[in-house]
C-alpha cells in the first residue's frame, strides 16, 4: 500500500510516499527556518502564508520523485496523469499544531483525495514521531530492492514500547501497547522541552533554532559550572522546563551583575564566549538528565520490549549519549536505536509510516468531517483500544 503523506503542522512543509509503512520512496521537506531565523521563533501567520506557497510545488516533487524511483527510469512527460493510479491512500496530519498550517495541510491532502477517490487518513503528529522508529533501518540500508520488508520487520521495536517524545510543542513519555493503543504516563506541565532550548537560546544570544545551537555551543563546556534545579512534579513521569528556563534568566543576570529590570534581549553582549559555553552545557546537562530519569523511571514500572525516542530534540547528541550510558547499566540486553536526524525533525515520512498501521486497521476518515485540532491531549487520541 503506497500511501501520500502530507505535514504542515508547524513550520516545515512536507511530503513523501511511503509503502507499508517501512519503504521511502520519496521525501520533500521545505523548511522556513530561513525566514523565523531572523525572528527567533515562528510567526503562526508567516507560518501558514509559507505553507501555502510551498505546499503544492512540494506534494508535486515528492510524486515525481516516488515515479521516478519507483520506475528507475526516465520521467514521461506525462507522469502526472499517471502517478496516481499507483497511490493507494493520503494521510495529513491534523492535530496538534499551528491551526492556519494544519488547515494548510489538511484542506490540500483532503482535496486531493477526493478528487483522485482515495481513502484519506488523519494523523497525530506526536504520535507520527515514534514512527521514525520504524522506517529508520530502511532508510538506513537504503536498498529498497534488496531488503526484504519482513527482514526489516524483524528489526522494528516490540510492543510494549515506551517513547520519550520531545519536540518544540511536546514533552511526553508514552507506553504504545500496541499501534493506535496508547497511554500517556507523563508530559510537561509548561513549557516543552525544545521549547525550552529555544528561549534559553534566545537568552544566550544564540541562533534560532535553539536546539542544534545549544548543542554546539555545549560542546567544550563546562556542563557543571552551573546547577540548576529539577523540577519535583505532584505525577511522577510529569516534566517542567520553565523553572530551570527562569533559573538560566536569574542566573545570566547575577553573572553579568544587572536585575530582572535589564532587558533580555541585551543580556547575551554582556556575556563572555566561555559564559555562553558553560551555561549552554550546563542547562543541557540539566534538561537531558531530567529527561532521562523519568524515563528510566518508566523503564523500571513498565518493563516494555523496546524503549524509543522521538521528535525534534531526539537529534540531541548529549541526550542520545546520556540515554545509551544510563541503560547499558540498566539494562544491557535493550538494543535502543536512534533515528537518523532527517527522521527526527519534522517530515512526511513519518506520518506516511503510521498512517499505513492505522489503514490497516481502522476505516478511513470521512473526508468532509475531519476538523483540524490545535491542541490535544494523546490520552483522548488513542484509536485501537
Ligand atoms: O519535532 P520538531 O521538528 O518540531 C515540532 O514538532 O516541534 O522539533 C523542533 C524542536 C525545536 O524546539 C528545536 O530547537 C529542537 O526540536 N531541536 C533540538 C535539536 N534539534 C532540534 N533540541 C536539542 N538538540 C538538538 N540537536
Ligand atoms: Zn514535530
């Protein structure tokens, strides 16, 4: 089953084919980091304006290049009139995100399928992140025609899974019992996570997105200059980044000798390159092991067969060490596999991958009622329970 899978819910713009929920056969992604770098986070509005500009050159790319490596052949001029006999399904994501991004994405995916009369799929986009987990051993063996899709089942993780999913909107930790067959154990009370790099970047004085440029700042730091506090939470699998964000702000100004009436924005020329080093690696240090602990909490209670990690923060390096480091001690026997970075931010890839799990076992969304969700819990969402 080939499905088109649309994402549009924040601020890339994706598309891509995937079959049976495990081969790529093609990926666009158009990112808009370019335009929010000079702002320093998303504009919703831009957001949307972008989505529309890009969304049918990318869906047009992702079709031609599917034609093109599904045939291994030269591009017919009229690829277009045929490349959809060969698409079996289209997926979106619908929730959550940008509300004028997702209407961008769902309006498109929904159109097309009903002029082409395929079955539509709408998708969760957190959910959709641990699904990078099972397209990454092919996509990392990159030999679509060799590798059997069984052989690559074998490697895929085993239910029960527990997923630490960690983005720009989402700090989760969630047990899959099965696809579609969720439980939420824990998520943030405030701030996400990537969040949290983001504003702490801004306080640095370090590029948007404040992901990757905490990570490299990081790198020779001192990552015990400074301590932060972990936030205690009522839940025990509960996270919250805003305290340790605020204790970076306090900290920042006591060091440079100003109080909270300076203004922010200013704080980071104050700074000395060896300042901006150790804060990063301290606050990384912070957030990573906060991560961790909950989820080697999880790990403890749950006892699940596979342990992923998902999102956009899951391409942090220190987090991917920190993670290896504490369960080869907790357990030596998991084999954890991380995606390659391309699977964890943003793409279309991923949602293609659940969507065919979900085809596979549920009827297809009705197209002309599916609405468009900004904000929603993964404990309501669960589709095969
Ligand atoms: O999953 P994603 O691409 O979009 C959302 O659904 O939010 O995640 C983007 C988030 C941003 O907050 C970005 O700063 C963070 O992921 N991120 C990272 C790294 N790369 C991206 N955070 C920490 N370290 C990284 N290397
Ligand atoms: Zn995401």
């Amino acid at each position: 089953m080939k499905i088109l899978a649309i994402e549009t819910s924040c601020d890339e713009t994706a598309a891509a084919v995937v079959e049976d929920g495990v081969r790529v056969w093609s990926s666009v992604v158009h990112s808009q980091i370019n335009i929010f770098e000079a702002y320093g986070g998303v504009i919703p509005e831009v957001a949307a304006r972008s989505h529309i500009e890009m969304i049918l050159p990318v869906i047009d790319n992702a079709l031609r290049d599917f034609w093109q490596n599904f045939h291994a052949d030269k591009l017919q001029n009229d690829w277009r009139g045929q490349v959809w006999s060969e698409i079996d399904a289209v997926a979106c994501t619908v929730m959550p995100g940008l509300i004028g991004s997702l209407l961008v994405g769902s309006l498109t995916a929904r159109t097309l399928a009903l002029a082409h009369r395929k079955p539509f799929y709408a998708i969760h986009h957190v959910e959709a992140h641990a699904y990078a987990n099972f397209i990454t051993d092919m996509v990392r063996y990159n030999h679509p025609h060799e590798v059997t899709f069984d052989k690559i089942r074998e490697s895929q993780p085993k239910f029960p899974i527990l997923a630490l999913l960690v983005s720009g909107g989402h700090s989760q930790i969630v047990l899959f019992r099965d696809h579609g067959n969720y439980e939420l154990l824990g998520q943030t009370a405030d701030d996400a996570v990537g969040e949290a790099f983001d504003k702490v970047a801004k306080i640095l004085g370090l590029p948007y997105p404040g992901g990757p440029s905490i990570a490299r700042a990081a790198l020779g730091g001192n990552s015990r200059k400074y301590d932060f506090p972990k936030a205690r939470m009522a839940r025990k699998y509960d996270f919250s980044f805003s305290g340790v964000k605020t204790a970076v702000l306090r900290r920042v100004q006591q060091e440079v000798g100003v109080d909270h009436t300076f203004p922010s924005g200013k704080l980071s020329e104050r700074l000395s390159a060896a300042q901006v080093t150790d804060f990063a690696a301290s606050f990384q240090r912070v957030a990573v092991e906060t991560l961790v602990d909950k989820l080697i909490l999880a790990y403890r209670e749950f006892a699940p067969k596979s342990v992923i990690i998902a999102g956009g923060v899951s391409a942090n390096q220190a987090l991917r060490r920190e993670i290896r480091q504490r369960f080869a001690v907790e357990d030596p026997s998991l084999k954890i596999e991380f995606p390659p970075l391309y699977l964890c931010t943003d793409n279309a890839m991923m949602i293609g991958a659940l969507a065919y799990f979900k085809a596979k076992r549920t009827p297809a969304d009705d197209l002309l009622t599916v609405e468009v969700i900004p904000s929603v819990s993964m404990t309501k969402t669960a589709w095969n329970i």
